[in-house]
C-alpha cells in the first residue's frame, strides 16, 4: 500500500515538474544576439552589460555559436521563425540570399548617418545590390607569414617584406635539411588551406583577378578557374606538399592544435590572419615575426600590395524582430569608436572594424603593421567559401585543399572539379 | 602430465597478457585525459603521456568559472534525469504490454519500434526541429525529454526479455485478490525486474548524458546548453586556449557518466545478461 | 478495456508523434529542391533528387565508406569480444574488474572520445610516441597518420569504433556463455575433450544465436554513425572519411540542398532496415535451443 502511494507520488511529481518549469517571466524586452567569434566574448559582455545600463528594461540574451556551424545552425532557425533579434553573419552567400528576400534590417539609412564609421572595405561584406544589411565588427587580415624567430635565427635566416617566394622556398629547403619544420598548419578543417591558395593567387592573378573570379555571372565567358595562372597558384601550393615543407600529418590537423604547436616553437614559419596575435601574445616567452606574404618575381603581385583585408562577421538585424528599433540602437551603440575600441581591443585585443577605435591607444609593433595593411592595400579579394555557395566554395576549395594535403587530389584536378561545378552553379542560377 | 601443465601454464599467461594489453588500451585515453587536466600547462607541453609531477587543480577551478560550467552541468543533469525517469516510464509499461499481452499485429508495432534502433540522426533532424517549434517545445526541456522518451526501443526490448520469463503464478494470485492491471504491474511485477530497470537507468543516463547532437539543435537559448554542447563548442573555438584548460573541461563533462558507470556496474552487468539475449 | 493499449499508448503516441511524423517530413523534403532559410523557396522536383543520388560521387564514396567502417568495425568488435568473453569464462583472477574495465569506453560520450583520440593520436603532440618509445613500439606511434592518408583514414576510424564497442559486444557474449547449460561440459569432459575441443564443438555453436544479436547491433550501429566522423575528422580529408549520415548532414544543412540531404538520410535508412532485416532473416536469431 505504502509502496504504491510514493511511486505513484513520485510519478506525479515529475511529470507535473516536466511541465511546469516555466523560465520566469520578466518585465524587461529581452532581445536575442547569437555571435560566433570566442575571442570576442568579453567585449560582447562588456558591450551588452553598457547597453543594459542604458537601457535599464532591455534584456540582451548572448548564445555564442559553433564558429565554424553559424549557417547549419541558422538554416532550420530561419526556417521555422525561431532566428534571434540579432545575427553575426559570417557568410556574404547568405548575407546575399537573405538580404535580397528583406529578412535583414536594410541598415543604408544608418549607414548614410554613420558612414564615417565605417571604411569602404567593409562595402563587399556588408552590401547587396547596394544595400547595406549588416555592421561590422572587427577587422583582420590575411597578408603575413610569421615566424618564429629562435628557430630561424639558428640557422641564421633573415625574413623581411623584400623576400621573394624564391627566398622562401630556399629557408624551408634549408630548414628541411636540418630537420625541422619549416611550415606548420593545420588542414583538418580547409581553411589553412584556402588561406594559401588564396595567397599565391593573389600572387598570380591579383586581388582583382580573385574577385572577376568570385563575381562571374556567365558560366560560358570571362575568367576560369582552369587557367594558368590560377592552376599555377594551386600547383604552389601542391608543391610546398610535394617537397615536404610542411608539417607531418596536415590533413588531419586542426587548424587550432597546428597554431598551439607553432606557438610552442616546434616550426619555423606559420600562415594565418592577423587575428592571432591576440592568442600568441598568451605565449610571452615565444619569440616571433612577421613579414608580408612574400611577392614571385614577375608576377602581379609583385607590383601591389594585395592581399584579404576582411570585415567578415558583421551584425545583422532580423526583420522579422519585434524589437528592430532597440537593435538599431545596439547598432548604433556599439559601432562608436569608444565602445569598440575598449571592447574589442582593450579587452580582447582584437582590431575593430569601426574607423578611429583605435585612436590613442597603445599598440603594438604587430598592431602597426596590420593596421598599415588595412590601410594601404590596394588589392583586396574576399574570401572565396563565404562569397561562393558553399557547395562550390567549401566542397570544391576548402574541403577540397585537404584532399591536395592528403595527396589524393592534384592540383589540375582541382580546378577542373572547382570550374565544373561554379559553371554548373551558374548556369543553374540562370534558370 | 608435465606437458600438459606446462602448456596450460602458457596458454592462461598468453590469456592474462592479452587481457592485461587490451586493459591498458581501453583505459589509457580516460587516464591520459584525466592526468592531463591536472598537470600544469608547461608540464603538458614537456610530457603529455605519462604522470603528473606537480599536480594542480587550477585547470578545473579556470574551467568551470570561465566555461560558465555550472549552468551547463545543471543542463545536463536536469535533462538527463527527467530524461531518464521518463524513459523508464515509457518503456517499462511498453516493454510490459508486449511481454504480457497477445494482440493482433503485436509483432508488428514492436518490430517498428525496433525500427528506430537503425535510425540516423540526419534522417529526422531539419523536421524535428520544426515540428517542436510548431508544438512550442522548441528550447524548452520538455521538448528534448519527450523526444528522448520517444526514443526508448532499447529499453523497451530489455523490458520486455524481463517481463516476459516472469512465472504465471504470480499475476493468477494478484489476480485473485483482487488486483486491477495497473496495480499488478505496479506493485507486483515492476519491483520484480529491478536488475533490468537499474540497467535501463544507466544505459539511458549515459546515453542522454554523452549526447550532443539533439541539445545543440533543441535547446538552442543562451543559457540552456547541456555540458555536451558547451565541450563540443570548445573544441571548435579557436584560439584563445590552453591544454590544460581544455582537457580540465573535457573531464568535468565525462566524470559523472563514467562515475555512475563504476558505481554502478554489477547492476548493468545483472540487467544487461539477461536482457539482451533474445533479439 | 484494461488491456495493453493503457501501457502501450504512450510510448506509441510519443514514437508517432515525435518519430514517424518528423521521418514523414523528411520523406516529402526529399522530393523537393530547397535551399533552406525560407519556405518560399521551396520546390517539388519530383525523384529528381533520388537519380542524383546515382551521378553524385560523393554519395557513391560515403557508401563504400560506410560499408567499410560497418564491415571493420563490426568483424573485429565481434571477433574481439568473443575471444575476450571466452578468456574471462576461464575464471580468471581479476576477471570482473577486466569486465568492468571493457565496457568503459561505453560509458563515454562520443564528442569526447572522438576529441581525446584526436588529441591523443596527432602526430604533433607526439604522445604516442613518448608511449611508445621506451618500448621500442615506435611504428605504432604513426597510427595518427592513417588520418591524413586518404585511403587509410577510414580504417582508422573503424578501430577507433571497434574500442569504442567491443565492450558491449562482449557482455552480449557473456550472457550468451553463462545461458549454456555445463552439464553439456562435463558430459565431454568425461568424452576425454580438450579445452579447446570443448569450446570449438559445445560452446561456438551454441553461441551462433549471441552472435547474431552481437552482430546486428553492432551492425545497425555502425551503418547510422554520425558523431565520431562528424567530430573526429569532419568527413575528410576530402571525403576520406565521409560516411552516409554525415554526407546528408553536410548536403543539407552546409551545402543548403535540404532536399537532397533528406533523399540521403532517407537512402540510409532504407539501408539500415535491409541489412538489418537480412541478418534478421538469415542468421539464427530468435531460432535457439
């Protein structure tokens, strides 16, 4: 008799707490953000909690997504009207598909006021069709290759900005021969791999050859993936493989485990953004640097100063929202120099996007030189996966440069596979 | 004789080194993890495979407050709890039903039930997560405890291997005094098959406590995701990390599962060899 | 009617409800071309999706992936657990706390394995090399490498697998050996049979029953992996390690061809119920005794 009575009163009360944990209802308007960046977090807490000061009924609710599954995560939460208030977009392909069907915010009002926050190279991330969608948030680049200065010093190797490609290739030889590592990164996920064949194409077609590329709208004429210079650039980067600079095991590296064993010193050189200073900071007793991505003798790049300044999450605001006019106001706040400036790099040591954040602050000697990129390059391409459907730019680049690191594909291949499927791509979007 | 002793003796040391190898290979990744998030950051890089030499609980301590551990792990332990109670529910009183009860297309209903053993997750994901939205169970706990409970078939085919070899007797005597079917199951059978139950209670809890693929599509609020989620979103995050802080996060989440499991292994074993036999 | 619809309707309605129903979507999705985001742009295409599963090389290699990984996976965890099962039987000293130690791996979450063995068998961080060195193993040290080797990687896996589940494989076995009647043992013994003969003549073929249930679970297991290669190796390199599921994930909700993702998920299904139900059919489950 007993037994029963608790069984049963224990049964009732679960199935009655499993529906009655109700979150507390409050008084505040909550507004929803989902970023991605880690590295940020604290100038996002830092930001949301100054906001809330001001605005003392609105609650701003963070979830910071998988960096590397912001779409796959955004695609069912679109779908089914549950996407937050405010979204970090990462992707210009899904900036395009969602800006042109109006489910942003169309921000060009504000960018009309503001526009002196924000540089131009933010226009190709931000715009479609001439209409601005989203705000950016912090800037990086791709343009150095770092070093670590005890292992080359050993062997009494110099790297500065005047190095050719040649030079390079005769450090990593050199280096070889020894028995270290010349190059370490890691291509478990692609994007080391994109990054260098984005590299030495912006060596052999220039930035503005990347970006005819990206930008074809006729699968029958222009530019092609399949020519020379373009399978040249790829080949390079099979060939840095081929001669075995590269660290054992690539393909199967993640690109973070790669850059905890550059900043242990076990290699000489690494290929990355300007966005890792911040991490290698975190390793005081390693002793690096830097110099530009180094220029092939005869080739375009040799005469610009190309490279990927990119403004690539940016801050997007959902027009279904019911709160569009508070995320305005986020916008507008956080996109003042003060703010992103003592958010984004006083406490994350990141560069914000945002013009005049970094207006006397104290920067380092790596800071300097990447802001001198932001400024002066005069060659600027995008990154390929986020400009292209992800079903040409992630399968056939990225996911396809780990096949190049795994030796299962060549670099012809390559592009045959990747110019097969943008035509097929674009002759479907003419449909 | 002396032969025969002599090639006994061979072949039970060729059987404990065996043994002893296949120890070591399945135990060194849990050791290896567990050692490494108490080793000082430096110590990692000098020596990941072996002891600790100075051993440091600061891994744990940075872990927790800044991976907001705490809201995680409570996450995880209401999910897979409530999950766990649920799940027993569902598939004792199924499992019971198949094993007591003869009905037309019986056999059929169980074999789709065992169905779902052999689906993948992709196959229901986009439309489940738009189903729960369409009930409003989307980034709720209810949501993701009754999926789990709808995902029972294990449990309800070890209940019924439990149910079923129970003597008739027994329910003739319930019967006699008078009992209503509810309280013969209840009072009479359920407590019988206590072995099966535990094990049921720690496959699920495992199972519910290791996922990540359904709270990372279902609990999707700030501030819901199980520990699952929040070490799988770590390990993606690029670079602001060190070893040791990792590794201290990878073991608060794979402790109290592996926990359980020791305390509580005679009774998987009990519950596990006679349930799974009959397929 | 107290009868077996009061305990059975809740686990139907919740199987049904949150199941069969959402299985149903996928099923229609599966006939249309969307790229996800919104419903507007959804479209029927009729069995469009299903012939390109036929041109798609993609889908053609994570099935053969997939069959390896099932096939390895399934043949060394059995093999593994039945030797294992037969050596514990032989009462050996410490045999539980063996046992116990088995099945561990069982008790871990997926996502952590898959995240220990990565850091575990990298080759950079060299930790099985410092394992390995002192005992002069250092070859073994370069098992991390068959993941970067485009042919070797998904073997790689498949072991990984077998560490992952030859435990409960093993108890299945267990079960299996402690159901034989011994009597049947000492009526050999007194025949003058061996150890061995004992085993290859009473034992094996008493445990045909165990080892097809062993068989089929692991089997259904392995042909709806998703989690390891999703975390372990993301599918490559390439599409080294791509098996079926994490093909449908990555074509539907990366590649945003939700439709085409659906016809995969749906493909594997199909072909999880088929193995399934031919090792149901043609092995001696539920025929013992």
């Amino acid at each position: 008799m007993k037994r029963w009575h608790i069984v049963a009163a224990i049964c009732l009360l679960v199935v009655g707490f499993i529906f009655c944990v109700v979150p507390l209802s409050s008084q505040a308007t909550e507004l929803t953000l989902w970023t991605r960046i880690p590295e940020i977090l604290d100038g996002w807490d830092y930001i949301i909690s100054e906001f809330e000061k001001l605005h003392p009924d609105v609650r701003i609710s963070h979830r910071l997504l998988d960096w590397a599954r912001t779409a796959e995560i955004l695609l069912p939460a679109f779908a089914a009207g549950t996407a937050p208030d405010l979204i970090d977009i990462c992707d210009v392909s899904i900036m395009k598909q969602l800006g042109e069907r109006r489910m942003f915010v169309d921000l060009t009002e504000f960018y009309s006021e503001y526009r002196d926050r924000f540089p131009m190279a933010v226009d190709v991330y931000a715009a479609v069709d001439g209409r601005y969608y989203g705000t950016p948030i912090i800037v990086s680049a791709l343009a150095h290759i770092y070093y670590n200065k005890n292992l080359v010093e050993k062997y009494g190797i110099t790297p500065t900005d005047d190095w050719t490609y040649s030079d390079f290739l005769d450090a990593c030889e050199k280096l070889k021969n020894q028995g270290e590592i010349p190059i370490v990164n890691g291509n478990k996920e692609g994007l080391d791999g994109e990054h260098w064949i984005q590299a030495l194409m912006t060596e052999t077609i220039g930035g503005s050859g990347i970006m005819a590329l990206l930008e074809r709208t006729d699968p029958d004429t222009g530019p092609r993936w399949t020519d020379p210079k373009v399978v040249q650039a790829v080949q390079a980067f099979e060939d840095l493989h081929k001669r075995g600079y590269f660290i054992e095991g690539m393909a199967a590296m993640g690109q973070f485990v790669a850059h905890l064993q550059f900043a242990a010193g076990k290699a000489a050189f690494h290929h990355l953004g300007t966005w890792i200073s911040a991490s290698l900071a975190k390793h005081p007793e390693f002793r690096w640097g830097w110099f530009r991505f180094p220029h092939m003798a005869g080739e375009i790049g040799a005469t610009r100063n190309g490279g990927v300044v990119s403004h690539l999450d940016l801050i997007t605001i959902n027009s279904s929202s019911v709160h569009q006019d508070i995320g305005l106001e986020f916008i507008e706040f956080y996109t003042r120099p003060e703010v992103s400036g003592h958010a984004f790099y006083d406490l994350c040591h990141q560069h914000p996007s945002v013009a005049g954040a970094l207006k006397g602050k104290e920067l380092s000697e790596f800071d300097q030189a990447s802001i001198e990129f932001y400024e002066t390059c005069d060659d600027n391409a995008i990154w390929f996966s986020v400009y292209l459907p992800h079903e040409v730019g992630t399968e056939h680049i990225t996911r396809a440069s780990t096949a190049i690191s795994s030796g299962e594909l060549s670099a012809i291949e390559f592009c045959k596979r990747l110019e097969k499927a943008h035509q097929d791509n674009l002759r479907a979007a003419q449909e | 004789m002396a032969k025969r002793n002599l090639l006994s003796i061979i072949t039970k040391s060729a059987i404990y080194l065996v043994l002893i190898v296949l120890f070591l290979m399945v135990t060194y990744p849990v050791f290896w993890l567990l050692m490494s998030s108490i080793k000082p950051e430096s110590e990692i890089y000098k020596s990941p495979a072996g002891f600790v030499q100075h051993p440091t609980l600061d891994n744990y301590v940075i872990a927790w407050r800044k991976l907001k551990m705490r809201r995680f792990f409570f996450n995880s332990v209401l999910v897979s709890v409530l999950g766990v109670v649920g799940t027993v529910m569902v598939s004792a009183l199924a499992g019971y039903a198949f094993s007591r009860f003869r009905f037309r297309g019986s056999n059929a209903i169980f074999l789709l039930f065992v169905m779902s053993l052999a689906l993948p997750a992709p196959a229901i994901m986009l439309s489940e997560y738009i189903l729960l939205n369409i009930l409003h169970l989307l980034n709720t706990y209810q949501g993701i405890i009754l999926f789990y409970m709808s995902l029972s078939a294990f449990a309800m085919v070890m209940f019924r291997n439990a149910f079923q070899p129970l003597p008739q007797e027994l329910v003739d005597a319930a019967v006699i005094d008078g009992c209503g079917e509810f309280r013969l199951f209840i009072q009479v059978l359920f407590p019988l098959v206590k072995p099966t139950t535990a094990t049921v209670v720690i496959f699920t809890y495992i199972w519910l406590w290791g996922d990540f693929i359904w709270p990372f599509l279902i609990l999707q609020k700030a501030g819901q995701e199980t520990l699952m989620v929040g070490v799988f979103t770590l390990s993606t995050s690029q670079y602001g990390m060190g070893w040791g802080f990792f590794t201290a996060g990878l073991s608060i989440a794979l402790l109290p599962a592996l926990v359980i499991y020791l305390i509580f292994q005679r009774y998987f074993v009990k519950g596990l060899t006679l349930g799974t036999l009959k397929g | 009617m107290r009868g077996p619809a009061f305990f059975l309707l809740p686990a139907l309605i919740l199987y049904v409800v949150f199941v069969i129903v959402p299985l149903c979507g996928t099923v229609a999705l599966s006939f249309t071309h969307w790229r996800g985001f919104d419903f507007r742009t959804l479209r029927y295409i009729g069995l469009s999706n299903y012939g390109k599963l036929v041109s798609d090389p993609v889908f053609w290699k994570s099935l053969f992936n997939t069959f390896v990984f099932t096939g390895v996976s399934v043949t060394l965890q059995v093999t593994v657990a039945l030797v294992v099962a037969l050596f514990l039987e032989q009462n050996i000293f410490l045999g539980k706390f063996f046992r116990g130690g088995y099945l561990m791996p069982a008790a871990i979450s997926l996502v952590i394995i898959a995240i220990v063995f990565d850091l575990l068998l990298s080759p950079a961080l060299g930790i099985l090399k410092e394992l390995f060195k002192p005992v002069g193993l250092q070859r073994l040290a370069r098992f991390g490498m068959w993941f970067s080797d485009p042919k070797k990687a998904i073997w790689g896996l498949s072991l990984i697998q077998v560490w992952y589940g030859f435990g409960f494989s093993m108890f299945i076995f267990i079960s299996g050996l402690k159901s034989i009647d011994p009597q049947l043992f000492d009526a050999a013994q007194v025949d003058g049979a061996s150890g061995l003969q004992k085993i290859v003549y009473i034992t094996l073929p008493l445990l045909k029953g165990t080892a097809s249930v062993a068989f089929l679970l692991a089997t259904m297991w392995g042909l709806s992996v998703y989690a390891l290669p999703y975390v372990m190796t993301r599918g490559g390199p390439g599409h080294a390690t791509e098996v079926l599921s994490t093909w449908a994930y990555y074509s539907g909700f990366q590649y945003q061809q939700m439709g085409y993702g659906s016809t995969i998920a749906i493909a594997l299904l199909l072909l999880g119920l088929t193995v399934s139900f031919l090792i149901f059919k043609f092995s001696a489950i539920g025929k013992i005794e």
